[in-house]
C-alpha cells in the first residue's frame, strides 16, 4: 500500500537555507514586524515578509489607494484604486489572501507625534521587533528614527526616487542613526519627489528586497550579519556605492548621544501636501472621533457624500479650485482629512473647518 504523499510546506525552500531550519522558521513565525507607510516600499517589503512567514505584520498608512499606485505598488489591483479604499486595509487583505498564516494588523491613520508610540507600542499584536520603512518624507522618517533609539527597536531605513534609491539598517546603540548622518529634514522643495522626479518600479523592488533581507536578518536572530553600511543603487545608471557607517556614530548627535526626541516631541499637528497629489492633510487634535454616517448625512447638503466604514468621501459643490476644478473631502474616523484640489493649506484649513469642524 503506498503511502501518502506528505503535506507540502509551503516555506521549504527557504527551510533549505543554511540559516533558517526548523528553529529559525518557527523563530520567525513568532515575529512582528511593523511597516510604516504602504506605498512603492512599504507593498514591496511587507509583501516579502509575508511571504516568508513572518507571523505578524503591522501596517500603518494614511491614504487610499489610487490609479497612479499599481505601475510600483505591489500588494493593490484595480479594484482595490477603482474603489478608493484604504491602503493599510487593501494591504491587510492582500496579505491575507497570499499567506493566511500571517496576522496583518491595518492601521488606517497618519503617524505622527501624537500617536504614534501608540500606533507602534500599543498595538494587539505587540510591541514589534523591527520598524520597516516605507514613508515618503524626511520628517516621518526623523520620527520613526526618534521612536527605533528611545525604545530600542531596530529601524530599517530605505528611500527611493526617480531611478535612484538607498537603504540602511539602525542599530540602537551599535550604529549610527539617521541624526548621526543627516542633522535633520532637508529644506521644504529642495529634493526631488516621486509627484516631480518619478520612480522606476524595479528601483523599488531592488532597494525593498534589501530591506526585507536586513529585517529577516534581525527576526531570525543573526543579527551579526546586518548591513553596517548605507547603500546606495542607480540600476538604470548601472551604479552602486557603499559608505561604510563604522566610527560614524555622532558624539554630539541630539538623539542617540543626547536623548533628546525632537520629532516625537512635537506637538503641531501642520497641514501637510501630500506627494504626488493636488492635495493637502489636515489633522485634528487628538482625540478626536466621528461618527461617518452623521457626518455624510450633515455633508449632503453640500453635495454627493457617500460613507464606508473606513471613511467619509464627496466633492463639495459649492468649493471650486483655482484651476475650476472640484474639491472633494475624505474624512477619517480620527477626524483626520484629505481635501483635493488645493495645495494651499490655509484653503485646505479653512474648508476643513467650515465644513468638519472639529
């Protein structure tokens, strides 16, 4: 009588490698790994991850997803844009359907100062074992910096941009941090952006995958094999450098030699223009909370507002751009906004506040 054929495993090539086994795929099934944005990067490495078995993965992110998304963002289809839905969410639900072994934890809301130790420390699934970034801004990126040194959480940084990206692992403690490095945020309009430079999809890919192995590295325990440089990569250029980070840890650096968290400390919650989009955020104090059937119902008077459970969208009809276009109003549970069609953010605080109000 023959016998059955076994149950295939669906992490047996990776079981294979030299430092995984048994051991260490139970090891990094017991993982949590949190990924702060879900744009180009943050789809890319959250999607590694799962697939390698990561048990948990937290997924923060601000936005919803558009058209635009599907040429770089891996984890979204045409449906997921079609219907506008939340990132974090779309994410959430795309990871489940490529690895139900995997608890993903969406978090629909802007990390910021006020929130944020609590989006990160507070969460159901834990404290995590490793920040993952996926951010498209140097001040989340300063803050989550501030966040990886106070609480000793390693920090996987990457950025990319047009045809250019690169990546490197935080180490509280044994590294520099990104205050060691970059004293703090570049000038308003000095850098490029993905809405004014573009972004090549496989630089996206190259430089995720680096994060992803960096993270793995850190959950299986060999921690003796993370990158102690800042890589940097141009394939479309065919470059590829490495600034070796030893004896760069700053004395005098603010945070990680003087404990000083300036960006988790501060407490403006500013409009923000959102990259890539004719769009401005607005957050309100904190604490806030709507009720998004109330509010459609007070909205429709001002024009077609329809809820989800994740949130409140319509175009205002009496509120018209410079250009004559339509301004349209999303509003979160937290009472966390997106007004489009204006990149003005004393407009965009004043349309909140007439039509929001909280």
């Amino acid at each position: 009588m023959a016998l059955p054929s076994p149950v295939p495993d669906r992490y047996h090539r990776q079981r294979l490698l030299e430092d995984f086994g048994d051991a260490r795929q139970e090891r990094l099934a017991a993982s949590h790994a949190c990924t702060v944005g879900c744009g180009a990067l943050g789809c890319a490495a959250a999607d590694l991850l799962a697939r390698a078995g990561v048990g948990r993965l937290t997924i923060v992110d601000r936005d919803l997803v558009e058209i635009t998304n599907l040429q770089r963002q891996v984890l979204f289809d045409q449906r997921h844009a079609d219907e506008g839905m939340p990132k974090a969410h779309a994410a959430g639900e795309r990871i489940g359907e490529i690895n139900s072994e995997v608890r993903a934890h969406p978090v629909l809301a802007d990390f910021a100062p006020a929130n944020a130790e609590a989006v990160l420390l507070e969460g159901p699934l834990g404290r995590p074992d490793v920040i993952v970034d996926g951010t498209d801004n140097f001040e989340t990126r300063f803050l989550i910096n501030d966040l990886a040194v106070k609480h000793g959480l390693p920090y996987v940084y990457a950025g990319a941009v047009s045809t250019h990206a690169m990546a490197m692992t935080v180490l509280p403690g044994e590294t520099p941090c990104l205050r060691c490095l970059f004293a703090g945020p570049p000038p308003a309009g000095s850098q490029p952006t993905c809405d004014t430079a573009g972004v090549l999809g496989p630089v996206i890919s190259m430089v995720s995958g680096i994060q992803a192995t960096e993270a793995l590295k850190l959950l299986v325990g060999r921690r003796d094999l993370v990158r102690r440089t800042l890589v940097e990569i141009d394939p479309w250029r065919n470059t590829h450098r490495e600034l070796d980070l030893a004896g760069l840890r700053d004395p005098a650096c603010p945070c990680c030699a003087g404990r000083r968290f300036e960006f988790l400390e501060h407490s403006a919650a500013e409009p923000v223009a959102l990259c890539g989009q004719q769009a401005v955020q607005i957050s309100p104090t904190p604490g806030a909370k709507i009720d998004l059937a109330a509010l459609a119902g007070r909205l429709a008077a001002h024009g077609p507002f329809e809820a989800t459970r994740y949130l409140v969208r319509g175009e205002l009809a009496g509120e018209r751009s410079a250009s004559g276009g339509p301004i349209g109003l999303t509003i979160f549970p937290d009472g966390r906004a997106i007004v489009s069609g204006v990149t003005d953010p004393v407009r965009a605080r004043t349309i909140y506040a007439r039509y929001v109000g909280v």
